[in-house]
C-alpha cells in the first residue's frame, strides 16, 4: 500500500524560505520509473503542478516557478524534501506530495499540508 | 504550455441522472495523455481516468472517458450520491497541467 505524508511549518512570514519534508511508503524512489511531484493547491481554486523528481535524481520544475523551487531526494529514507524560496502572501495553499507514474499521472495522493503566508 | 479549459463550470443534477463534463485542450494531446480526478471536500483528488479512457483501480465502472485529439468528456452514467464532487482533467504531454474544474452539484 502506497502512502504519502508531507510535513512542515503551517505558517511561513512573507521572502521566508518554504521547506516541505515527503515521507513516503510502498514504492522505492530507486525504482526505474519512480517519480515523486509536489502539487499545489490554492483555497477553492485547481491543483497546480509545482515539481517532480524521478529515480534517477532528475527533476523538472514548473516553468512559471523554476527560480524558487529545488526538489531533493535522500532514499535511504525514503524522503523527498522541496524548497520554495521568497514566499508571498499567493503561495497559500494546500501542498501535496504524490507519486507519479512514469507517463505522468498521479496514482497516489498525501493527505496535503495547509502552508499559510502572513506577517 | 498546454492549457486546458473545462465546461461547464457546474453541473446540477440529480441521482441516477446522466452526467457528461468536458475538457479541452489549447494543444493536440499527444498519446491521449489526459486524466481525470475527482476531489470530495477536505479531501485529495482522486485519480478516476488515465490515457483518457483507462479506469483507475477501484473505479466503478459507471465512470468512462473518452475522446482524442483536443477534447475528451468523462461520462458518469447514473450519479450515485457520493458522485457529488469537483472533476478536474489533467494533461501530461508537455510538462502537467490541470484544467479549472466542474462541480456536480445537486439539482
């Protein structure tokens, strides 16, 4: 059984740096075709792709976001952890760690962790 | 970047009834990459569709997709109660997007 679960600060001030921790199990970030992404979620608004890392350390990042984020794996703990840089009052959303098939789909959901932005 | 557009915004219906949503795509998809989602409040999205018409596990089959090309539809055949929710396509042939969603809400 596949699960995911982000962790991390509820509330970050305004130019702080985010760092979002995904620990995961059931699947082996080893694995050839393995990949992790980290989806978005603004308050009643649609999910928005963020970034994904695969099995082979590789990653791929939103182009509208790609200066402020950085995606890292550590396997041994089966761990993927992301940085967002320069938080601003829009970052606010829920933010999802989930596993992504090889196409590019996403099979495999966290349950999500409500970041807030505010001084 | 592929945008995706979703109509209608709302879909009210009642149980049994037949539900039809569509997605478009401002690019032809290649390979059909297309999914569908359906997320419940205070809940993740749930992946219902993937390669445009392939149910996920554990789908009931009263869910289908289909289309090519630009345009794809998911089809709820008869709406069971717990159907009620928000839809949301992605594509997954150039980079992932999703499009902005149709809730099916009660007539």
């Amino acid at each position: 059984q596949v699960t995911l679960r982000e962790s991390g600060p509820a509330l970050v001030k305004p130019t702080q740096t985010l760092t979002l921790t995904c620990t995961f199990s059931g699947f082996s970030l080893n694995t050839f075709g393995t990949c992790v992404s980290w989806v978005r979620q603004p308050p009643g608004k649609a999910p928005e792709w963020l970034a994904v890392i695969d099995w082979d350390g590789e990653t791929l990042y939103s182009t509208s976001l790609k200066t402020r984020l950085s995606l890292s794996k550590d396997t041994s703990k089966n761990q993927v952890v992301l940085t967002m840089a320069n938080m601003d009052p829009v970052d606010t959303a829920r933010y999802y760690c989930v596993r992504q098939d090889s196409s590019g789909y996403f099979p495999d959901w966290g349950l999500g962790t409500l970041v807030t932005v505010s001084s | 970047e592929i945008l995706l557009t979703q109509s209608p915004d709302t879909l009210s219906l009642s149980p049994g009834e037949r539900a039809t949503l569509s997605c478009r795509a401002s690019q032809i998809l290649s390979s059909n990459f297309l999914a569908w989602y359906q997320q419940k409040p205070g809940q993740a999205p749930r992946l219902l569709i993937y390669g445009a018409s392939i149910r996920a596990i554990g789908v009931p089959d009263r869910f289908s997709g289909g289309g090519f090309g630009t345009d794809f539809t998911l089809t709820i055949s008869r709406l069971e109660p717990e159907d009620f929710a928000v839809y949301y396509c992605q594509q997954y042939g150039s980079s992932f997007t999703f499009g902005p969603g149709t809730k099916v809400d009660r007539k």
